[in-house]
C-alpha cells in the first residue's frame, strides 16, 4: 500500500478546484526532460478523465527522444505558440506547475504566470520550494514529480481509470530522473508505483529503449569526441570536468537534447566523485552548467555557489553569463573549494 501524501487541508482546498473549476493550465521547467513531460501528460490525463480542459504549457521545446509520449504533440511552448499561451493563462483558473520549485525556473512564462489570477498548484520534488501556491505537494526525498502525480492520482481514486499512455509517461518520469533506477530509487514504494504500472500495460523495457536507444549517429559521434578528446579528468581530486562551444556543436549538427546524459558517463570511472559539463548555448551568449555526483557531494550547493544554479544532491544544473575561459576557471575554483568533501572515500 502507498502511505497518503495529501494533508486534509490540502485534500479540501482540492476537492474545492477539483468541483468548481473548468481550466486548468500544467507547466513544467525550462528545457523540459522526461519527469516534466511525463508528469504533465500523466496529470494532464488524470484532469482530464475528471473532465476538465487542460492545456500543458512548456517555457521551451523538448527533446526529440520524448516525442514518443502520447499527448506531446498538444504541448504548447511558450517561445512558439505565445498568443495560445498568453490566452491559456488568462483563462485558467488553476495553474499546476510541475517539477519546479520557483516561478523563477520558468523564466518569462512565471510573469505570464504571475499575471493570472489563477490558483498556483505547486507538485514537485526539488528542495526549497518558493511560497507562491495555494497547495504546495513538495516531496524532495521522492524519485520524481512523476511519482509524486503517481501518489496524488492513487490518493484521489484515479488510478482504476489511468489510462495505459498515462502510466507509460509516469514511467518514463520516474525512469530518467533516476538514471534508469540506478540512482534516487531505493525506496521500495518505487517498485510497488512500477508494479502497479505494469498492470496497466506498459512494457518497461520497450520504454528504456526508446529513451536510452534512440539517438542520432551524430549524437553517438558526439559522445566518443567528448570522452575521446574534451574530457579533463583530475584524478587526484576525483572530479572531472568536459566542455563544448558552439563551434564544436555544431560540427556534430547538434539538436536538443543530443548532449544530454553525456555528463553522467565520466562517473563511470572508478573513484570518480563529480563531473561537470560546460556547455555553450547556440544562439545567446550563455554557457549551461551540469554537474553529477555519487553519494553525499551536493551538486547543488556547488551550482548554487558557483554556477547560478541548483537542483538535487547528485544533479544540479546552472548557467554562467561569461567566456568559456572563465567558466573554466570558475569550474578550477569550484573544484578546489570542494577538494576536502570530494578527497573523502567513495562508499565502494
Ligand atoms: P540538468 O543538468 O539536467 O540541466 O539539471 C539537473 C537537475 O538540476 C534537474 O533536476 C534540474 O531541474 C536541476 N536544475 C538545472 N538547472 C537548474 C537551475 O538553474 N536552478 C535550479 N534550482 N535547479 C536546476
Ligand atoms: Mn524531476
């Protein structure tokens, strides 16, 4: 059995939207990744079967391994579709945001947000969530936000209904955001959530393949120059470090998403503690910072002292306004700063 995660007073406050109201608009994160996708068709589904009209609505577009989901191509983006969106908006009266902690996270699309007279419904599983909700379902000790909307769903007697496309993107949520149950996923209830899923029919290991084996040749090609040629490892400090400018982007004609996960293969090294990549944006003059770690070095302190960022012990993310000769040496600093956490043993 799953224990309940909504409070009586939550439950009332939702009961109350989930009776009087009608639009309910779901937003998730910049650059979506597979939990914001997947927890938002998984919810959107669930309003949905409750008959409500429900528009999802993400800052920007996500990568292309996440177009198998059914319901993606619904998805408005708020640097394309703007006129929908701004109508959406000014139509909801609830607005979910899922898998963000901070209006601030959704960058322009938070003052559209802001603008609204809507009710906030804040479902996520980052740490320090903002105080800008009428609900706040803030879990994060949990795998996903899509096991956290697993959890709400099974608390308000959704479940019997969801449909099997539902719990094939409340899967794939709670697959990526733990690295394929490698990582974030010792809890048992995760398994009895994947149990439950499985009886709706999904096929787990289709699903891992069309996430995990479904990239371009160039993306491939990608990967060996970045392990090959760009991969600083400092192995006297257990940390290592990768970068990719613009140039060398586009010379493996780089589409979204084709750097991501690319971060986590240096830690298959032994004894390697951290690993941070230094990615520079096409178009703006921005470099995005990712950082993954193995037990208790907290990426996110590190990105939120360094990088402008934040996130989870052992993924966090951030963005640096500045040349890649001086990310580098932030990176150099960052790295010293930390030598005595990261100089501790590793648990194996
Ligand atoms: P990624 O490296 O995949 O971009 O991000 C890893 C994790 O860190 C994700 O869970 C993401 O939500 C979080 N994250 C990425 N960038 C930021 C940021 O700028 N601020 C905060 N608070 N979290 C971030
Ligand atoms: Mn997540």
């Amino acid at each position: 059995m799953l224990k309940p995660i909504l409070t009586e007073e939550q439950l009332k406050q939702i009961n109350i939207w989930l009776s009087d109201c009608t639009h309910f608009v779901i937003c998730a994160h910049l650059s979506p990744d597979g939990d914001a996708i997947g927890s938002s068709l998984g919810f959107a589904s669930f309003l949905r079967s409750l008959g409500k009209e429900v528009t999802i609505v993400m800052p920007n577009q996500f990568p292309e391994f996440l177009h198998w989901m059914s319901g993606t191509d619904t998805i408005l983006l708020a640097d394309r579709d703007t006129e929908q969106v701004k109508e959406a908006f000014a139509a909801a009266e609830v607005i979910c945001c899922l898998d963000f902690n901070d209006l601030s996270r959704i960058e322009e699309l938070g003052e559209i947000a802001r603008n609204s007279s809507a009710d906030f419904w804040l479902i996520d599983h980052h740490l320090d969530p903002g105080d800008f909700s009428k609900v706040s379902v803030s879990f994060p000790n949990m795998s996903s936000t899509c096991e956290v909307v697993f959890r709400i769903i099974y608390q308000l007697g959704g479940f019997g209904t969801m449909t099997k496309e539902a719990a094939e993107c409340i899967y794939c949520g709670m697959c990526t955001d733990t690295g394929g149950f490698t990582y974030n996923s010792n809890s048992s209830d995760i398994f009895f959530i994947i149990s439950l899923l499985l009886e709706k029919g999904i096929d787990k290991d289709l699903i891992y393949r069309k996430i995990y084996n479904n990239y371009s040749a160039n993306r491939v090609h990608l990967m060996g120059y970045v392990l090959y040629e760009k991969l600083q490892v400092l192995e006297d400090v257990h940390a290592s470090y990768f970068t990719l400018d613009r140039e060398e982007l586009e010379r493996f004609q780089y589409i979204k998403g084709d750097a991501e996960g690319l971060v986590n293969i240096p830690l298959t090294i032994k004894g390697m503690k951290l690993s941070i990549s230094l990615r520079e944006d096409l178009e703006k003059n921005r470099i995005w910072v990712s950082l993954r770690s193995v037990d208790d070095f907290p990426c996110n302190k590190m990105s939120e002292a360094f990088f402008n960022g934040g996130g989870h012990k052992n993924a966090a993310g951030g963005h640096l306004d500045c040349s890649m000769g001086e990310a580098i040496e932030l990176v150099k600093k960052a790295i010293h700063e930390y030598k005595p956490l990261l100089l501790e043993k590793n648990s194996y």
